[in-house]
C-alpha cells in the first residue's frame, strides 16, 4: 500500500514561503513525476552540494595547500594533504605496524581503526591510479622532504580526489538512508542534502564515515531491527567514539517500553561488531592500536571547547587529568538528565531526539570541537527537527564558528594586547548557543501542552518508523521487536 508523502510546502512555514517564487505550494491536484521521485531529487540535492564543498576546497587545491595563509583565509584548509605525507600513507605503511623503522619515521596515525582502514585504503587506491611508482626513493628521503617530491606532490592532490568521491558515495548513502526514517516524510532528508555546513565541512577530515554509520543505524532502528541497528552503532564507533551514545538513546527507550531485549540485541551487535572491526589493528599492532586512546586522554584543552574559552577569558590552564575528570563528571549528568526526561516525556522520543541531546552534551563538554563536528549532530538534527527555521538558526551559529576558527589559527583574531581572542571565544558561544536552541526545541516537544500534540509543527506523534505512539510516560512502540 502506498504511503502518504508529507509534502514540505505543506507541512514547513519557511518552505511554504519559498515556494512562492516558483509557483506557490503544493496543490490539491498536484502529481508526482514519473521518474523525479522525493528520495532521487534529494540525491541529486546532495550530489550538487557536495560538488559546491569540493568546488569550495578549490583554492587550496589548486597550490596543493601549500599556501599557509590561503588555508584559513578562504576557509579551505583540510587535514587529507597533510597526514597523507605525515602518517607513512606516501610509503603504503600499514598505519598499525609496529616496524621500527616505520615508527621513527612516522607518528601512529591517531585516529580510531575505521578511519585508518579508510585512509590506508584510500592511499592505496592513490598509488595504483598514479601508475604504482617505485617506493625505493621515498624510504631513504627524509620524511619533511617527501612533499616536494613530483610523484608525492602528484599524489596528494589525487589522494584528496580519491577521498572526496569516496565521501560523496557516503554523503549519498546518508542521504539515502536519512529519507527511508520515516517513508511518509522523505523530505526530512534535506536538510541534511542540502545542509552548508556538509558543503563547508565535508572535505575537513573523514567525519562521514561515522556520519553514515549513524544514518544507518537510524534506518536499522526505525525498520525493528535492532540487531542491525548495533551493527551500525558499532561500525560507527570503530571509525569515531560518538556513535556509541546511540546506545544510551536505545536504553531509554527499552526503559520506556520495557522490551529489554530490543536493547540487548543492538548492544550486543554493537560490541561484536566494533571488536571484529578492531581485532585486525590490534593483532598487528597492540601499541599502536592503543595510541588513539591514550592521545585522547593526554590531550589538553583545544580548539573549540569551553574549556579554551575559559582558560582564554581567565587566564589559566587546565591539565589534562583534571579536564578528564571534570568532562566526564559533567557528561554522565548531563546523561542522567536525557535517561529522566526520556523517561518522564509525555510522547515517546525518537532515537534521532535522543541521539541529539547525548551527542551535544558530550560535544558541549569535550575537550575539542573541531570543526567538522558539526557532521557529528547532522543526521541526528534533521530528522530531530525538520524544520527550516530551526536548522537554518542552528547551522547559520555553526558557520559563525566555521569562518571564526580559521581566522584564529591564522592569526587574524588576536586582540590588541596578543593574550586573548574575544571574537573566536564568542563564536564559540555562539556555537553552543544554537546547539542548546536545538535541544529546547526537542526537550519542549516531548511535553507538549495538550495531549497528542505534535513533536514537530502539529503531526501526532509518531516513532521513528512513524507509526502511531503512545503518550504515556511509560509505553511505547519506538523499540524495535
């Protein structure tokens, strides 16, 4: 039986207002094209932002951002070029060999597995399509000579193109994936199709890898399939952390529905399948499979971060215990008070509502918040709340930030006196100001005023897969059977 696609002029003020240049909203006696379906125009909507971001990244490409200064002023800086010569990627070496050689050239690539298979594989590909040279040359090279080399610097160019496909292929699947959440609102999708922060921030590093993990548990989740869903939670978590509170978001609901093992499934399938994705890094190289965890925990305040802010607008330094120690504190909090609204909520959350808040809690206390962060809360955002005025609010405060932390790594934002930077830590407020917006929005959604109102813009309330649920506080059909 077909099913009812809400159609966004119908449903959005903003989209409504916008149609009027180009024929008003959508009438009774409005078809559908043939051919011209919602999820292939979101796609096309996807593919035509991510070519802009690549089109954006083009000053940089063009000099092989060698440029110091064109990197932050134009805002196309990535780390791709950078760690291809900088991680052993121009030699092929395995980023989890433990050859002493290797290791006095290079640093252990500190990014978790998943990102390091995706990068090694990318490399790879590299060499094999710049005709597979010789490798003899670059083993007796020192490593800070290898970047002027014609081949290497042929490569990094090609290896920021291999990589940039690839991330297009994942941005699509995303896309994809977002709009079959919900099969009667598919147009929820774009806001992640046509998201400007995905065009500013797609090329920064490989956030999509994990970005299409979480899209894909969203999917598993609102199609019962819980299994699935931890199979995609624990990919997800193999290539960053972050997708693992999707697991907290699961709990409250079991909490809610008491089908406990709904929850046990997808934890299960989550801790299997991140140890298999794991296991080949640390039989090759336990030391150096464990430097990601052990960066992380040594790390000081950096960018982004309120801590940074803090010690800029107080002039002090936090050390790394006591910023562990205080982040973590403060997180499982700010967790405990998701799992007692979750809980307590008049309507049932969704997975993606859930997602949301843990994930910014943890972004709003972490140490770092780089700026392709941003690609973290997408697919959570746009499914949480579809709505232009929200997403636009919301993005317009994480492009402040975007512009802002380029000029201050360049140095164009230091005050007069050269000991603070009060333009990048207010672009920091106001980045967490529009991700705490988003939370209200949500948090006041799930105690609506009259019973049965909607979640977002007057809908009954519905799941994931958006079937009809419960109000109580207590029961629940968003866990999946």
């Amino acid at each position: 039986m077909p099913v009812a696609v809400v159609h966004p002029t119908e449903d959005d003020p903003v989209a409504r207002a916008l149609s009027e240049g180009i024929g008003g909203p959508r009438g009774v006696h409005a078809r559908g094209h043939r051919w011209w379906t919602p999820v292939r125009l979101l796609l096309a909507l996807t593919a035509l932002t991510f070519a802009l971001g690549m089109v954006q990244k083009s000053g940089c490409f063009a000099d092989t951002w060698e440029d110091g200064t064109a990197r932050y002023t134009q805002m196309c800086y990535s780390d791709l070029p950078y760690l291809y010569t900088a991680r052993g990627f121009a030699e092929l070496n395995w980023p989890f060999s433990s050859d002493p050689q290797v290791r006095a050239r290079y640093e252990v690539m500190e990014y978790p597995v998943g990102i390091a298979y995706w990068a090694y594989g990318a490399a790879w590909v590299t060499h094999w399509l710049n005709g597979s040279p010789s490798l003899d040359e670059r083993y007796v090279a020192p490593v800070e000579s290898l970047w002027g080399m014609p081949d290497v610097h042929r490569e990094i160019r090609l290896y920021v193109v291999v990589n940039a496909i690839g991330f297009a292929v994942l941005a699509l699947l995303s896309t994809w994936l977002l709009a079959g959440v919900r099969r009667d609102r598919p147009w929820d999708a774009a806001g992640f199709a046509l998201a400007p922060t995905l065009l500013a921030a797609g090329l920064v590093n490989w956030d999509l890898v994990a970005v299409v993990c979480v899209a894909g548990a969203l999917f598993a989740w609102s199609r019962d399939r819980p299994g699935w869903t931890g199979v995609m939670i624990g990919l997800g978590t193999a290539a960053k952390l972050y997708p693992l509170f999707l697991l907290g978001g699961v709990l409250v609901l079991a909490w809610r529905s008491r089908r406990w093992a709904s929850f046990g499934r997808a934890l299960a399938g989550a801790v299997v399948t991140w140890g298999l994705v794991n296991l080949p890094a640390y039989l090759s190289g336990p030391d150096q499979w464990k430097v990601f965890w052990s960066f992380n925990s040594g790390r000081t305040a950096d960018l982004g971060s309120l801590w940074l802010v803090a010690s800029d607008v107080f002039h002090t330094t936090f050390d790394a215990p006591t910023i562990n120690h205080w982040s973590w504190l403060l997180f499982i909090a700010w967790c405990a008070a998701v799992l007692a609204a979750g809980v307590r909520a008049r309507r049932t959350p969704t997975l993606a509502e859930l997602g949301l808040l843990i994930v910014t809690g943890f972004l709003l206390v972490n140490k770092v918040y780089s700026p392709q962060y941003v690609l973290w809360l997408l697919p959570f955002a746009v499914l949480a709340r579809p709505r232009w005025r929200d997403q636009l609010v919301w993005q317009g405060a994480e492009l402040v930030y975007f512009a802002a932390v380029w000029w201050y790594l360049g140095g164009f934002l230091t005050s007069g006196r050269g000991d603070s930077h009060p333009v990048y830590d207010l672009a920091v407020l106001v980045r967490v100001a529009g991700q705490l917006f988003l939370v209200a929005l949500v948090v006041r959604s799930w105690f609506p005023r009259v019973s049965g109102a909607a979640a977002v813009g007057g809908e009954p309330s519905t799941d994931d897969a958006g079937r009809m649920v419960d109000e109580s506080p207590l029961v629940g059909a968003a866990v999946g059977r």
